[in-house]
C-alpha cells in the first residue's frame, strides 16, 4: 500500500516550507503542489490529501509563517472559500 502522507500533518508542513523556500519570496504554491510531493502513489490519489494540505497550511498561518490568499490578498480561515494558494508571511 503506498504512503500517502496523510498520516504525517508535519510532514506536510515541512513540504509547504520546502516549496515556498525553493521558490521566489513573492511566489505562492497551490495546495495541489504540495499533495503531489507528498503522494507517493500513483494516479490521482494526491487528491485525498488536499484538504490535509489546507489543514496543514491554516496551522501554519496560525504559527505566523504563511498565508493563504484568494485574489492574491490574504484571507482568515472563515473567509476562504473555494480555491487557495499560500504564500510566505508578509512582515
């Protein structure tokens, strides 16, 4: 059975540092390219992992390191809704 990451939440917040790290400072991630790392399948079951993405990237907000944006602003956890990308905490 592959390991999909799921049942690591740190690990998939190391992988949303990691990519954010490896990117521009102004870059943003989607969700999906965090499942994709992690998922160590094959087909589409990265999908199973989005909403533990969002989960791990809300904790993430929580601690100061991230945001997460809709249009490119920053929104609260209650104000999201559909797609999202997260990008590194503006100071």
């Amino acid at each position: 059975m592959a390991q999909t990451g799921r049942q690591d939440p740190q690990r998939l917040e190391r992988t949303i540092v990691e990519l954010l790290e490896s990117r521009a400072d102004t870059a943003s991630i989607c969700p999906s390219d965090v499942a994709r790392a992690v998922y160590e399948g094959d087909g589409d079951g990265w999908r199973e992992l989005m909403e533990p993405v969002r989960q791990a990237a809300w904790r993430l907000v929580a601690e100061g390191e991230v945001e997460v944006t809709q249009g490119g602003k920053a929104v609260a956890e209650g104000e999201a809704r559909g797609p999202i990308r997260i990008r590194r905490a503006r100071r």
